[in-house]
C-alpha cells in the first residue's frame, strides 16, 4: 500500500455540520477551494488504439490550470483497451503532457494484463511528478483523504479488497474520505443495473459514515441523457463520463466531457463538468453540489 501525504492536520469540524445545506450558484463565487482536482473517464479505444478525446482533455486541464489552480488528476481505470502494450503506448503520449500528477487506478481493461504493466505507465505518465507503487493507494489532503482502489479482477472486488478499502476508511476516521473505484455497485446507475460491483460484503463499504462520495466510470454514459449524479443514503455517486466512446443509453452521439470537483473550506463541494476542447466554462447543465456532510 501506498500513501500520498499531503498533510496530517484535519478539521473535525465537518462532522458538526447538521442539517441539509442549499448551496446557490454565486455563493462561492470569491472563494477559493482547499483542494481541486479533474477526474479524467474510461477511454480504451476501439477497434484502433487512437486517442483524440483523451489528447483534447488533457489540452484542455492543461489550458484550465492556467485560469484555476488544480493540485492533481485522478483516472477511473479502462485507459489501454485489452491491456495492450499499443493502447498503453499510445494513451501514453497523451498522458505523459499532463501538467499535474497523474493518479490512476486499474479497470477490467487493464486486468487483461497485468498490475506490473499498469504500474510500469502509471509511473511513466507521472516522471518527475508522483511515484505509484501499488494498484491501491490513498491520498491524503488536509481536509479529505481520496482512496484509490483497482478492482482485484474485472470490475470487482474480493473480500479482502472490500475489507482493505474498508480498513483505509476507518483508519482516516472522522475525516471525510472521496473512494474512487472503476465501477460502482450494481443496480446504483439503472440505465445498466448490470454491471458493477456485486460482492455484497461492499455494502459495509458504503454504511461507513465519513464516506461522502464514490466516483466511477465504466458505464461509459452519455452525461445529457443519464442521472450522472446523485445521493443515495448518505453518499453522493458521481459517473465520470467515457473519454473516447458511449455506449448508454446507445452509441449513437459521443460528445468528450471530464469533470473537476472543488473542495471548499467550509465544506462545500462543487462538481464542474466540461466538454472537451470547447472552452473553460463548466456545463450549467450538470452542475452538482453537495456539502460534508449534509
């Protein structure tokens, strides 16, 4: 296991938030966030190892770190279709422009082939910038903690995997942690109840009471014609839309998007989506907001 530390300091004081919070549009609008960053989707092109909606990301997070500071960027998994040293290769060129550290986590795509080839480019994307040295990890922030976890095969976790994220969450305890996992469970995104995780014991998961958020992928949704967002229980799950191809509700129109969430001081998160390549204001239509925790 490895463990980014940014800072050992946290405020308790998002645990004595009570009550339901509105947030209005302008209300943030002279603050800065303690902590921002993009989240970039499932691309695993096919049939060709081709990567034009990941090369316009990462021009545009690049374009947008000069307009507002970002501290990293974190990747659902499914980036090399098949795991194929070409789909690697060639997403490589593309993720190796990156200005900010670059942390990813494995999908079922890349469990074609192994963790020792993921690991091999996840650090080749982060020269200089970041050292990843399992398929699981944690990022640990002043304010919040992001725990990583890859899939143990396919989408899917086994008991230990479960009882792993399980302990991470527990350990940062009362701190409000962000997991970010390639899938979420089965039957949280109706338009493909199907696919997801199914190991009921993570259930236990997602009763732990500083966990504020699950961020995924793999649906590969098309974000205008989906619920993308949304709270079920205590947990806000937010679907980071495929980079390179949709697939639901059909794959009739692929329009490339990422999404850039923003941590403020008094608790309030901000959701931002934008469509690739189209300029530096986030899409009204999808704004989400939430606070820790509500």
């Amino acid at each position: 296991m490895t463990i980014f530390t940014y800072s050992r300091a946290y405020a308790a004081a998002f645990l004595l938030m009570i009550g339901p919070v509105t947030l209005q549009a302008g209300s943030i609008a002279d603050a800065e966030p303690v902590l921002r960053f993009a989240v970039l989707g499932d691309a695993e092109p096919k049939p060709l190892a081709e990567f034009p909606g990941l090369a316009s990301t990462v021009d545009h997070v690049n374009t947008l770190l000069a307009e507002q500071p970002m501290d990293f960027v974190i990747g659902v998994g499914d980036i090399a279709h098949k795991g194929t040293l070409i789909q690697y290769d060639n997403a490589s060129l593309e993720l190796e422009r990156l200005s900010l550290p670059f942390y990813p986590i494995m999908g079922n795509e890349e469990h074609h082939a192994s963790v020792a080839r993921f690991l091999h480019y996840a650090n080749r994307w982060n020269a200089d910038k970041a050292h990843i040295g399992n398929a699981r990890y944690v990022i640990e922030q002043e304010q919040v903690a992001l725990v990583l976890a890859s899939p143990d095969h396919g989408r899917d976790f086994d008991n230990s995997g479960v009882q792993w994220i399980a302990e991470q969450i527990d350990h940062l305890h009362p701190k409000p942690v962000f997991l970010v996992v390639h899938g979420a469970q089965v039957g949280i995104f109706p338009e493909n109840a199907d696919k997801g995780i199914r190991n009921t014991t993570f259930d236990s998961v997602t009763r732990k009471e500083n966990l504020a958020a699950i961020i995924s992928g793999d649906l590969h949704m098309d974000m205008d014609r989906v619920q993308h967002s949304k709270k079920i229980g205590h947990v806000h799950y937010l679907h980071i839309p495929a980079l390179e191809r949709t697939k639901i509700p059909d794959e009739t129109r692929h329009i490339t998007m990422f999404r850039v969430v923003s941590l403020y001081a008094d608790g309030k998160v901000v959701v931002d989506t934008y469509e690739a390549g189209a300029g530096n204001t986030p899409l009204e239509r999808h704004d989400y907001r939430f606070t820790l925790f509500e």
